[in-house]
C-alpha cells in the first residue's frame, strides 16, 4: 500500500514538474520590439531634450549607428534604426542627410579629447549642416541596448541624448548577427 501512495505521488510529481517545464519554456520567448515605433519615440525623445534650438528645416545628417564592439562597423539593425530616424526627422519638419557608411565621425586630438576632424567639419558646413546624430548599440542576450546623441556641429557639444533598449526578438537577432561570408 505505501509503495502504491508513492508511486502516485511520484508520478503526480513529474506530471506537474512537466507541466510546469512546458509553461516555462512559452513565457521565456522573447517578441520582437515595433523597431519603427521605438525609433519614432526615440526621435521624440531627442526633440523634447534639446539643449539649444534647432529650428525645423535645418539640416540633420543622420550618421549610420555602429556596434560598440566595432566602431568601424554597422549591421543590419544600425542602418535600419538610422533610416528610421532619419525619417521620424523629416516627418518633425527637418532635412535629413544620411551618411550610410560606417565612419568614425569623431577622432581623439592630441589632448585625446574626441572631436570632429576638420576636414569633416568643413564637409559638413559646406552643406549647411546644423546637426549630426551619432549612435550606437551593444547586443545583449535578451536585448539591444541603443545610445543616440545629437551633436552641434559648430560647438561639437552634444545638445540632445537618449538610451533605450529593444527586446532581443527573432527578428532583432537576425538583424543584429554579422553576416557569414558566401563560399
């Protein structure tokens, strides 16, 4: 009789420990983020921060964002972010001008301070640039964490910031993986 009780109890154990597993693994799925939602706010964001004017119709060029772990480098889910606040700007009543390759916008001077070099610098008054975004973001395990910053072009200071984070979805993982070379 007490080998039948625990025989129950066992396999009523496992029923519920299976059954808790399967629940478990379905709330752990991570969804996707609206990426055009999020850099919309973002955009939001930037705007209602800035520490000086900066009247509609100036010139933005958006710069592309580049991983933390490459500077010199740009996926998939930087262009996308940068094409999007690029139009969540136009849309605020700004011209835009996208830079699409990955570059390092900023260099160290001899006191290591980062500054923008002067030859773009001038490329960018030429055009009558009043502003640049500049990005980044770091993939994490459950999320991209994203740093935006709008920078003044004649003063260089930065005059607008935000950080945010987008869930780690499938969607996200594709865009945030480098490509593997074709053989």
């Amino acid at each position: 009789m007490l080998n039948k009780k625990i025989m129950v109890l066992m396999l009523a154990g496992l029923t519920v420990l299976s059954g808790c597993s399967r629940l478990y693994y379905y709330s752990t799925s991570i969804d996707d983020d609206d990426l055009v939602e999020v850099s919309y706010d973002a955009v939001g964001w930037l705007l209602a921060d800035l520490r000086q004017p900066l009247p509609k119709g100036s010139l933005v060029v958006i710069n592309s964002l580049v991983n933390v772990d490459d500077m010199g480098q740009t996926l998939p889910f930087g262009r996308i972010i940068s094409d999007q606040i690029s139009s969540a700007l136009h849309r605020s009543g700004y011209r835009v001008m996208g830079m699409e390759l990955p570059t390092e916008i900023f260099a160290k001077n001899e006191t290591g301070i980062l500054e923008l070099p002067e030859k773009t610098k001038e490329a960018l008054n030429n055009v009558g640039a009043k502003a640049i975004v500049i990005g980044s973001y770091a993939p994490g395990r459950d999320n991209v964490y994203v740093s935006l910053r709008v920078v003044d072009i004649a003063s260089q200071n930065v005059i607008s910031s935000t950080d945010y984070s987008v869930a780690m979805g499938p969607d996200t993982k594709v865009l945030t993986t480098k490509p593997q070379p074709k053989q």
